[in-house]
C-alpha cells in the first residue's frame, strides 16, 4: 500500500463505490475524477476505475476509485471487486427510499468481503432534488451513527460535497496508515 522510493513514501488506496443501481455511483466518480455529468449514463456502460490524486501532508496520495461498471444490476458484484479496498462509499438516492432500505445488504456484503478497518462514508446522493426527497437527513444520519459510517449528502449534479465525500474517505485512509507507521 506505501512504499519508499527516492521521493519518500507514495501512497495508492483502493476506494469502492457501492450502493443500488442509479443512485448516481458512476456520476459522482465522473464529477470527482473529471468534474463531468451526464444526465443520460447508460448502466451497462462503465470504467473501472480513475486514478485521482491529492496531496497531504505534502506527500501525494492516490486514490484508485472503482466503479462497479453497472454489475450491480445483477447483483454480481464479485469479491475481486472489494479485493484490496481500504474505503468504501455506500450510496443511496434521497429521492428513492428503497435504494436506502437497501444500504444494510450492501453493508453486509462489504463485510464479507473485506475487513473492518475499511474507512466507510454513506452517501445520500441527489440532495439537489430536495422537494422530492424520500429520505430525510436525519434518517440518514442516524443510519450512519448506528453503522459507525461518516455520513454526507452529495449532487453529482450540482457537485455538492462531492469533493468533500472522497476526500473525508481519503484522509482518514490516510491517517490510519501513517498512525500504522509510526
Ligand atoms: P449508477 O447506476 O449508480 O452509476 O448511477 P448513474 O451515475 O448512472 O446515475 C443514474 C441517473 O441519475 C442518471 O440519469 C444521472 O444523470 C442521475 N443522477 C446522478 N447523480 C445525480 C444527482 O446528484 N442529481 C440528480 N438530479 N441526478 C443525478
Ligand atoms: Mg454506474
């Protein structure tokens, strides 16, 4: 995960991004990655990943965000997709209670497939629909409080927190690993 070269140590995490189908997974890593929206993504179309980096403490760390290419569809999302994660966004759509009663199972398969030091951040996606908003913002709070998640409402659309989400994941990746190497 780090290793020494010339300039010091280099830092690549593996983040995922899991959660129902187009609840906005594949639009907020476009929107992080690429500052890009698009409002007519096809599901089945998808990469694999972007490499994003930021730096801390005046070291560059990289985070390599998946994206689960529309397999969620199916509910085959398989074990090399979580192989090596260290964080995990878990998503929902604020507009679509159901893609939020779903969070529990995608919790519990990120459990199976990974250990528990995984930084973990739920995401209410689409805040910018507020006046047809299923969810409320407590209820979202209070779902991350009881699963010892970081919490945030983001728009992919209007980049609300977007930001924020990934690198509140980032850092606290970051800070549990440099702790380790202390
Ligand atoms: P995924 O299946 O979870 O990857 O979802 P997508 O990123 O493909 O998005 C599904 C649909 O929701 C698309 O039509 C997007 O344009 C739309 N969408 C994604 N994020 C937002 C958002 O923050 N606000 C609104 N209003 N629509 C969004
Ligand atoms: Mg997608």
């Amino acid at each position: 995960m780090s290793s020494d070269d010339e300039g010091g140590e280099e830092y690549l995490f593996k983040i995922v991004i899991i959660g129902d189908s187009a609840v906005g997974k594949s639009n907020l890593l476009s929107r992080y990655a690429r500052n890009e929206f698009n409002a007519h993504s096809k599901a089945t179309i998808g990469v694999e990943f972007q490499t994003q980096s930021i730096e801390i403490d005046g070291k560059e760390v990289k985070a390599q965000i998946w994206d689960t290419a529309g397999q969620e569809r199916f509910r085959a999302v398989t074990s090399a997709y979580y192989r090596g994660a260290v964080g995990a966004l878990v998503v929902y759509d604020i507009t679509r209670r159901s893609t939020f009663e779903s969070v529990g199972r995608w919790l519990d398969e990120l459990n199976t497939h990974s250990d528990t030091t995984v930084a973990r951040m739920l995401v209410g996606n689409k805040c910018d629909l507020d006046s047809i908003r299923a969810v409320s913002v407590e209820e979202g709070k209070a779902l991350a409080e009881t699963e010892g998640l970081f919490f945030m409402e983001t728009s992919a659309l209007d980049s609300t927190n977007v930001k924020t989400a990934f690198e509140m994941v980032i850092r606290d990746i970051y800070t549990n690993v440099s702790r380790k190497q202390l």
